[in-house]
C-alpha cells in the first residue's frame, strides 16, 4: 500500500472522485460524487455541490472509502473526517491506500450467491461447442474479483461472462466480463475457480464495493455483541 503523503501529492486538485460515507444508525453508506481539493498531505478537502451532503447523518467516527481513477488504475483511499464545514465540505486526513490488485484482499466479503458463468460467443453462433453456461455458488467477493464453486470444469484459458445479483439487489443483476486466475478440483466435479474482473461499469463496481462496506460493518457489530455477551 502508497503512504498517504506520498500518494495524495500526486493527485490533481480538482479532480472528481466518489465516496462512500458511513452513517449514524444504519449499516448502509451513501455514495455521492464530489471534488479533491489539496491541502497539506496527507490532510485534503472534499468539496460537495450543496444539498448533497448529509451532514447530520454521517459518522465521523468511522472511516471513509474514497475512489478515484489514476492514470486508468482505479484505487481506493481510507480517511477519517477531521470537520465538516458548512455542509459542503469536508476536511479529511488519509490513512491508507488501496488498489484494485490489493483489494481482493482488502475488500473480500464471504458470500453464498448463485452465480452464471457462459461463453462470450452468444448461443446460435459459431459450432454447438462454442456455446456453455455453467451455474455455480460464490464463496466469496470483492471489488475486482470472486471465488466460486462448480459441479463442471469451466474453461481455464478464456474470458467469460459472468452474472449474479447483490443480496440487496436481486432485481438487478451484475453482468461482467471475467477472466479465471486460477481453477482447482477440490474433489471429484467439484472445482473451485478464482475469477477477475476484467470489464465492469463503474457504477456496477461501486454497488460491489458498497455491499462489501455494508457486510462488513454488519460483522463487526456481530463481533461487538458477541464480544459483550460473552
């Protein structure tokens, strides 16, 4: 991961990026767009059109993912609100940066979803072969990648197109393209397949990352009360 001081020098002032603000008395967080303005690293500004910042709902106890796009390679950035001022703007102090290579990792929330994998060549084209679906069950996720469970090898060489629907979103689904890192038979036909993300949308990244943050604070709050039960 970049230091904060080193990474924030570099990035422009004015440049638009989007975070993910945590909330008082919800597990969810509201996405918005706003601008990066600098200031001393590793302390910046973030600058909101007004009225699209909840000012009184946010809790500033509670770190802030903030994503933006670096000469094309997508990182995140965790900071903590230092003030809020005026209701537009935010006075921030970074803590860590994450890229997408490193968010496999960083982000990875254990998930049991259904999931389709399928050819990219679409069905009447080409010879019968070239055509497949495979369904299968995730184990795991994250925002540029997933793990998941097959009763069929799928192909280990090709980009395929990958489909599955959020937990809180089952009306509308996530479709991608994907490339396997890895494919192992755990026991016979049954093969666990490491997936990247090749092509997604922005948005359709930002509701993965934005389901990741909701879990895991639902986690964490599990733990606390475990924690105090005990």
């Amino acid at each position: 991961m970049t230091t904060p001081p080193d990474f924030i020098k570099d990035i422009p002032d004015a440049k638009p990026v989007k975070i993910f603000l945590p909330l008082q008395d919800t597990d969810k967080r509201h996405r918005e767009q706003c601008v990066f303005q600098k200031t001393t690293p590793p302390r910046f500004n973030l600058l909101f059109k007004s009225g699209t910042l909840p000012a009184h709902a946010i809790d500033t106890k509670l770190p802030c993912i903030i994503n933006l796009d670096m000469a094309g390679r997508s990182v995140s950035l965790e900071a903590m609100i230092q003030r809020i001022v005026n209701g537009q703007v935010l006075e921030m102090i970074a803590r860590k940066t994450v890229n997408h290579e490193q968010m496999r990792e960083y982000y990875r929330i254990d998930y049991t979803l259904p999931v389709l994998i399928s050819s990219r060549t679409p069905e009447g084209v080409g010879a019968p072969e070239e055509h497949w679906i495979l369904s299968g069950t995730t184990i795991d996720i994250s925002g540029c990648g997933l793990l998941a469970i097959f009763n069929e090898k799928p192909p280990a060489d090709k980009l395929i197109k990958l489909q599955f629907s959020l937990p809180d979103e089952q009306t509308n689904p996530i479709s991608l393209l994907a490339s396997p890192v890895r494919v192992s038979e755990v026991e016979k036909n049954r093969y666990v397949v490491a997936f990247y993300f090749e092509e997604i949308n922005d948005d359709d990244r930002d509701r993965i990352i934005g389901q990741c943050l909701l879990t895991q604070r639902r986690q964490l709050r599990l733990k606390v009360k475990v924690i105090k039960g005990s």
